[in-house]
C-alpha cells in the first residue's frame, strides 16, 4: 500500500524493492482527514506533507509544524504522505523527534482489529517499524498540549532544504510548578541513534535548572544521550558536536518564547480596558515596575546563557516588554 510513492520512485529506480502489486490509498478519505477529537488532533497517514504543513490546527504543535516546513520543497512536501515519511522509520526523518515530544499515539488497522501504541515503541531500528504483517499505519493521534508550551524544531544538514538531516532536536517546555525549577519539558533526538530518541539528560536538566541552564550543561546533556555514527554524510564526532549546539539552541529558543509569552500575559492584565475601578482609586501604572523585573531577568539569562543578543531578542516585537 502507498499514498504518494515518492519513496516507491526511489527504489523502484535503483531496483531496491520491487513489488508485485502497488495499492493506491489516497482515494480512501478516512486516511487523509486532519480532525479535531476530545483525545486530541488525529492526522490520517495519507494526508500530504504540503496539506499538513498547511493546517491552522498544527500551530499547537510548533515542532511538528517546524519539521513539516523543514522537509524537502514545496513541490515534494505536495507528492509524499505524513504516514508513509513516519513508516519509512528513518533515523535521520524529521517527523520522528517531534512526534516523541509530542506524545503521539500511532493507531494501526489489520483485519483482526485496530490496535494503538506511543511513538516510542513505534520504531524499533533503521528503516524498521512496529508494523507487522498485514498491518497499516491509519491515523496519528497528537494529545492536546499542555496550556502555555513552547515547542521548537532544530535541523542542522549540508544544505537549508532538500536534504536529510545530518542531527535533528525537536523540543517542548512548559511551566510546571511541581518541579524544582518550576520548568518541565520533552526533548528528543534525530540521526544520533539507531531510532529517533528521546534526551532523558536534558530533560532532567530542565526539570532541575530550568530553561536558564548554561549552554554548555544543555550541551552535554544531549551529547551523553546520543550515539551517533560515522556514515558518508558526517562523522560521529562531527553530529556529537553538532547534537550538542542544537540542543542548547533549543532551550534558549524555547526560554525566548515563554518569556515573551509571559510579557504579553503581563501587558493585557495591566491594560486599562481591563480596569474597572474609578481613575481615583486605582493605583500608579505598574509598567514601570514590571519592565524593572524583566530587565533583571534578562540580564541574569544573559549571563547564563553568555549572550545578551539572544535574552533581548526574548522581548523584541512585544509591547511593554524592556529592549
């Protein structure tokens, strides 16, 4: 069974595989729905790449969107399925880490029955999957986020498109009071193992330090994740390093996004539209004490991180929020 057959080309071409018969799926309409369910948002393996790049519902879920948009051009994205990029079970495909972080939920039809396991334990090595004999990948099943996540997807490669990733992060995070930062997060890893992984080091990092850990603590968390190899298109040692500036980059990015989130959340509950007291008696505008505060915050990141280029950006384009 296939949708588009852009993979099915590239074999066929080098005689790699050759099937006796080919079965065309995207007439069938269940697979290729995009639906929004009380469990979550379900994507039918058939949808196009271009068609799921292209759904308002995917802005919920800023890493899948970022590698959706990273893969291949315009024109490939429009003839290969988000179902048939999964199965391929690539440990450098895009779809993978973000799928981890996620939480995804892969639904699988047989004639006995439908049976449903997590991203997780979908792929079992390269270019091996879950799947068994008999067996179709139908539906991706997205739980609804976590009020407030930030989620980003990080792809280093030779060139900025149509090429495979040579290391990919895909990362989310999200206040949690429960934890000693006050910080939890998800963040998984592309092309530095046999199957996309998920950095269980930096996760523990964030929940113990927060989004303000030091790059180089970020950096070497990932990399005491990842086992990387050498192969044609980079050495082990070249991703090792590579994984390691992605992750750090991801946690910045994912500090940029909530800080600014924060920001607006701050500038609407101190708009005077919301203010239903009498001009007498409310108190002086607290813009100026709160600006006070997120100056000294970004400082502090700055020194963390060691650039204040990327804590100022944190605040570039929102109202209210100190330059």
């Amino acid at each position: 069974p296939v949708a588009y057959g852009s993979d099915l080309l590239v074999w066929a071409k080098h005689r790699a595989r050759e099937p006796q018969a080919v079965v065309d799926l995207t007439g069938i309409e269940e697979l290729s729905r995009i639906e929004e369910r009380e469990e979550g948002l379900a994507i039918g393996a058939a949808t196009s790449l271009g068609t799921l790049g292209r759904a308002k519902e995917l802005v919920r879920y800023p890493a899948l969107a970022g590698a959706i948009t990273s893969m291949g051009s315009v024109q490939l994205r429009e003839g290969a399925s988000f179902g048939g990029n999964v199965c391929t079970a690539s440990p450098a495909g895009d779809t993978g880490p973000p799928l981890l972080v996620h939480g995804a939920r892969m639904i699988i039809a047989a004639a006995k029955g439908r049976r449903e396991i997590s991203a997780a334990d979908f792929y079992l090595g390269p270019g091996q999957s879950a799947l068994g004999d008999g067996e179709l990948l139908v539906e991706v099943v997205l739980p609804w986020p976590r009020e407030g996540a930030a989620g980003t997807y990080l792809k280093g490669a030779r060139r900025q498109a149509v090429d495979l990733a040579l290391v990919s992060v895909a990362a989310t995070a999200w206040r949690d009071d429960a934890s000693k930062s006050g910080y939890d997060g998800a963040v998984a890893l592309g092309a530095v193992a046999p199957t996309p992984i998920r950095a269980g080091d930096v996760e523990a990092l964030l929940r113990e330090e927060g989004l303000g850990a030091g790059s180089a603590l970020v950096a070497a968390a990932a990399q005491a994740s990842a086992s990387p190899i050498d192969d044609v298109r980079a050495s082990a040692a070249y991703r090792l390093e590579l994984v390691g500036v992605l992750a750090a980059k991801a946690v910045r990015e994912l500090a940029t996004t909530l800080e600014a989130t924060r920001c607006r959340c701050s500038v609407l509950s101190m708009s005077p539209a919301s203010d239903t007291r009498s001009p007498s008696s409310r108190r002086p505008p607290s813009s100026r004490r709160s600006g006070t505060t997120s100056a000294s915050r970004a400082r502090s990141a700055a020194a963390t991180w060691g650039t204040a280029a990327r804590a100022r950006s944190s605040s570039m384009g929102v109202p209210g929020c100190p330059a």
